[in-house]
C-alpha cells in the first residue's frame, strides 16, 4: 500500500472508495438532477435555478437555491432569456391621467383595477406585439390583442375585450405605462365612454409593469418564451392564445408574487 502511504490515507478509506467510487453526495445530486430536469422542462425551459429551487421546496426538498444553481451549471441548464431592453431614465409623473393606484397592487374586489401592458414576441416572419389586460383581484387576463404593428387599436381591442366580457357595473381604474397607445385621444375617449378611469404612473416606474410581466414573465424580461422563434405568426399567436388563458393564470410562480 505504498499510494496511501504517500498520500497519508487510511487503507480501509482506499478500499472503501475503490468499492463505491461515487459518494453519497453525488448520488443525491444525481436524483435532484432528475427533479431539476422535470421542473425545467415544464416551465418550457424559461425557469432558472431560483424557481427550479421553488418547485423543489414545493414538493419537499429541502436543498439550497445555490446547490440548485451549481447542479444547473455543471450540466449546462440555463433560463432562456428574453430581449434586453434599454435603460431608459426616470421621468416626471402623466400629464395625461393621474397615477389612481399608487403602487396599491392589492384590491379587494374584481372589476377595481386594471393593469395592461405590451411586450413582443420574436417569430420567424418578424415581430408581433401582443397586448393584455390583467384584473388585479384574481390575477386573471381579462383581455388580450395580438398585432404585427404597435397601433393604438393593438392596446384598444385588448381593452374592448375585457369591458366585453366583464362587463363592470361601477367605474374601473386601468392603470398603464406611459405609452403612445395609452396615451392616444381615442384611448381617452373609449375609457370615457365606457365609465373606466385611466392612470398612468410616471416614466420608467418599473412597478407598473411588473404586475403584468410578471404574469407574463419570465422574460420582462417579458412573456413567457417558447425555446427558439415561433415559425409562423399563425401559430404564435395560436400558443399564446393558449397560454394567455390557461398559463398566466395558474402558473405557481406568478401566484407567489404576490403573496
């Protein structure tokens, strides 16, 4: 036993690791890989280790975000990331509609407030905008508009759906960003018409927003986004009318925002 007399090891350790060469360790990183690997793929690859680590803890694993992310980066697992969108400097508040919420992105009852956003998806046929709006109460996506252009009408069919099928019977606030959309006469005469309150809170607020691409997420980095480019406009728009109805609502992740 010359080796372990150089290395100064006990033989039976030698011995012991010449019969069961991987450790324990790396057994039980082995089966949290598995579980990384199920929570990844169902997330449709948009997750990275901190709510890969929020779905272990769901089911009961009791390991840390960092081993997670270490496990992760060992075996090349990373988020799919969104577009990264330029830095853009704080600005005064609306001049167009006073800021009604107030960062107060708890309501009591459906119909109180709405929130909408825009955010892209990247396709193989170019760019589509999509549109939504979210009532705050139950985090539903109460309307939806999928455009190739960035028009005023984008944002206001996403709105003309949700009076649609909420039909409201007291005055609601829909709260937005700053946007030219947002902004447009007709977008003021529509809420008028129809007894909704806009408000706007001040440029590059990212709490604004963050109540709807949270929802939408992961990539706000923005929506959820699909690995690779959607081939068709056709067919994104299908998925995402999919997902808007069925993903945004019951995603685990979305509900913990706002506990």
């Amino acid at each position: 036993m010359t080796m372990c007399r150089v290395l100064n090891v006990a033989r039976a350790g030698f011995y012991a690791w010449l019969h069961n060469p991987i450790s324990a360790r790396d057994k039980d990183n082995q089966r949290l890989l598995a579980l990384i690997r199920d929570s990844y793929s169902l997330s449709g690859g948009v997750y990275g280790y901190r709510r890969v680590h929020g779905d272990l803890n769901e089911i009961g694993e009791t390991c840390g975000k960092n081993r997670v992310g270490r496990i992760m980066q060992l075996n090349r697992i990373k988020a799919v990331r969104g577009y990264k969108a330029p830095r853009r400097i704080s600005g005064r508040p609306s001049v167009i509609a006073p800021n009604r919420v107030q960062r107060q992105f708890t309501v009591v009852r459906a119909n109180q407030v709405w929130v909408t956003d825009i955010t892209y998806i990247r396709t193989w046929q170019g760019w589509l905008y999509l549109a939504v709006v979210i009532d705050l109460f139950a985090r539903n996506v109460v309307g939806w508009s999928m455009k190739p252009t960035l028009l005023r009408e984008l944002a206001l069919d996403a709105l003309m759906m949700a009076v649609w099928r909420r039909k409201p019977d007291g005055k609601v606030i829909v709260h937005s960003d700053q946007g030219c959309q947002y902004g447009s006469d007709d977008w003021q005469r529509f809420c008028r018409a129809n007894n909704l309150a806009p408000s706007m809170s001040r440029r590059g607020n990212c709490f604004v927003s963050r109540a709807v691409r949270c929802a939408p997420g992961s990539s706000g980095r923005g929506v959820y986004v699909c690995p690779g480019r959607f081939r068709a406009g056709r067919m994104s728009k299908a998925k995402k009318s999919h997902w808007s109805c069925v993903s945004w609502k019951n995603d685990r992740q979305f509900w913990r925002l706002f506990r």
